[in-house]
C-alpha cells in the first residue's frame, strides 16, 4: 500500500485535499487514514495538531469468496427421507440476497427423479448456508454444486465455483407393503353362533385372518 501525493482540492489556498491511497496486490482488510501532529505547516511559525475524523477507514476488498457444498452434518445418506440437507460454506461473508436457491446445480438425474432446491437459509454470519433440496418423487442420486460468479461478497466480489468432499446423496423412495384381506373372507365377519348351518365341506377353509383389513407401512 502507498500513499500518494496530496492534491489540493479548488486552489493552492484551498483548505481541502485529497490524497490518494494505492493497495497492490489482493487483499482484504480496513484501509484506515490519520495525519499525526506537526507533519504539516499552517504558518511560518504554527504546525498541524493531530486529525480528527468522523469515518476515516474504508474496507478494501478485492479477494473473490470461495465456497464448498457438502452434504450436510447428520445427512443420512443413502435415505428414504426428504428433504435432503446440503451445507454451503463461503470463506467469508456474502450478501445473503446474492445466493438463492437457483444459484445451486443439481445433476439431471435428480432434477428427472423431481428435486429441486426449496429453500436456502444463512447463518453464522452470512458465511454458512443450509440448502434443502426437496420434491424426490422416485429413486436418485442428488449431486449439489455451485457454479462461479453466482454470490457476491459485501464489496461485490464474485465466488469461484464450488469444491466438495461429499456432495451427493442418494435417495430411494420408501418401500411400501400392500396387505389385502383375501377373497372369500366376510367382512366383518359373521359371528359363529347366528352362522346358517351348512353341510362339513372337505374343501379347505380360507387361511387368511379375518381381522387383518388394508395396511401398508414402509420398510426402511
Ligand atoms: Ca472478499
Ligand atoms: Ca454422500
């Protein structure tokens, strides 16, 4: 960083002047200015005090954010369960309003088997991103990335495309089982006592039971 000559602002009278601040190179941080006591000379005989300022710094920001996208902590995978859970993590803050659900890329597959990204919610500081990924509707791998240029940091610096560990899941749709009452067996069932008498029949009886009516429940 350099400091370069002041230039007076309106004359060679002026009171005003501004000074120019050059920052090689990329970097991330305050930029803050002050002008110690006695550097420079009001009169012949009377020197500056020290400056005083109201908002003196600028924060100077030319380093792009990074991200990466796994799944996330506690994600079963593979699952029967939706919605799946990824986690985005950039290398500083961003402008939440800059990353929504359309800046995440999902793979063919799951975006064919239904999925889409319902929701993308920001916390620790803007720096960290829960992406819910929703809508499965059959079996698929689901692959989340994040394409470069599509979230913005606070000085407007755009991200560099996602790395990843682990980020896919994969999702089967629960297995269901369907129990019928068979054919033949009355429902409710005709109480013994009121049952019209009948000649014995050497034809086996129907061996499916007769309190067992429609259930389905999944197998996980
Ligand atoms: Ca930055
Ligand atoms: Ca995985």
């Amino acid at each position: 960083m350099t400091v370069g000559a002041p230039v007076a602002v309106g004359g060679a009278s002026t009171k005003t002047w501004t000074v120019p601040i050059t920052v090689a190179g990329t970097h991330d941080g305050i930029v803050q200015a002050s002008i110690i006591a006695g550097v420079v000379n009001t009169s012949l005989t009377d020197s500056s005090a020290a400056s005083t300022s109201t908002d003196n710094q600028v924060r100077y920001d030319n380093i792009a954010p990074t991200v990466a996208i796994n799944q996330a902590t506690g994600q079963a995978d593979p699952t029967t369960v939706s919605p799946i859970h990824f986690t985005a993590v950039f290398s500083e803050a961003i402008d939440p309003t800059t990353f929504v659900a359309g800046d995440v890329t999902l793979n063919a597959a799951a975006i064919a088997a239904g999925a889409s990204v319902t929701g993308i919610t920001p916390s620790a500081g803007n720096t960290t991103f829960d992406v819910v990924v929703g809508g499965l509707t059959a079996d698929a791998t689901v692959t989340a990335t994040i394409a470069a240029g599509v979230a913005a940091d606070l000085a407007g610096n755009v991200n560099t495309v996602s790395t990843s560990t682990d980020n896919s899941v994969g999702f089967n749709i629960p297995l269901t089982v369907h129990v019928g009452q068979a054919n033949g067996v009355l429902d409710p069932a005709i109480p013994r006592s009121i049952r019209p008498m009948r000649r014995r029949s050497t034809s086996p009886r129907p061996s499916a039971s007769r309190s067992i009516r429609h259930l389905s429940f999944p197998l996980t």
